[in-house]
C-alpha cells in the first residue's frame, strides 16, 4: 500500500473536490503544510522532467502525493524541495469537468493513474466505487495503463507515450 497525501491549495468547489473526496473516503491524507510532505516521496507535477514509471515504486512508499490546484492556476504550482517530482504520461480525463482532454485530470484521476501505474491495482481499486467516472477513466485508458505499468523505466513509458500520440496523429479523423 502507497501512502496518498493531499495538498489541497482550496481553489475549488468544495462539493466537487476530489481531493477533499479522497480525504473524506480515507483514500489519501492531507498535507496542511508542504514541510508536511515526506522528504523522498513522489509529487505528481505537470512540470516535472521525468515521467512516473514502476520505477518509482521505492519512492513511492514513502509517499504519492497530489496538489490539488485548479488548472487555471497551474503556474502557482507550489515547490516542493527534497521529493522525486515525476509527470503523469498522456491519459485523457474521463471527469465531468474535462472529459476526454489530454493531460488535464482531477486529483483524484491522478492518483487512480499512479497508482496503476505503480502497480498498486488493489489499491486504485478501491476509487471504482468512489467516483463514478472511475470505470469511465479505466476504459479510456486502459490499454495505456496497462503499457505504462508494464515498462520498465521512464523512458520506456515515454517511448509508449510518444507512439500512442503518433498513432493517434496518424489515424483518419472521420
């Protein structure tokens, strides 16, 4: 089991939340403060250089963090010293707000990602009952999770990553 913190910079609906769901449900902590996140934990960040693999597994158990900020605030994206910054690979967003946009997932579709991404299939399981674009999410990127938790590195899911959008590219529109 991964360790899932929240750090929730509240610029969202509370109702609509899912970082507060997640909290609510017990699926993550939070992180009140960023000296709350563990040193050697992995942030998902939009910025990061490296991409998340199984590679990052280690990392992860001390810790997967998520920051919850609105995507029309993304440019604050707070710094975090001392963690293992990594990006998700491309995965379309299945949530309400941003159903099939690339890249732009909620919080919790995150974490969902990551998790299956490490490995941990048990425990993203227990988001299918939690939110119901959950099983939407697993049949858009389905395949793709299974290639990214499949590779062996980072640059093996970056390989995987690049020919998907050159396939996708490729493809006829009808």
């Amino acid at each position: 089991m991964i360790p899932v913190r929240v750090y929730d910079e509240c610029q969202c609906d509370p109702r609509k939340c899912t970082a507060k769901r997640m909290l609510r449900f017990g699926l993550a902590r939070e992180a009140k403060r960023l000296s709350d996140i563990p040193p050697g934990s992995v942030v998902l960040s939009p910025f990061a250089d490296r991409v998340l693999s199984p590679a990052d597994r280690r990392h992860a158990r001390r810790g997967l963090v998520v920051m919850d900020l609105t995507w029309s605030h993304i440019d604050g994206f707070p710094k975090v010293r001392r963690v293992e910054e990594r990006a998700l690979p491309y995965l379309l967003a299945a949530n309400p707000v941003n159903w099939g946009r690339p890249l732009e997932l909620n919080s919790a579709e995150a974490v969902l990602a990551a998790l299956v991404i490490l490995g941990e299939t048990e425990q993203a399981g227990t988001f299918m009952g939690r939110f119901n674009w959950a099983p939407e999410f697993m049949r858009l990127n389905g395949d793709l999770l299974a290639g990214y938790s499949a590779a062996k590195d980072g640059a093996e899911v970056a390989r995987i990553q690049e020919e998907y959008i050159a396939s996708v590219a490729d493809s006829p529109r009808t």
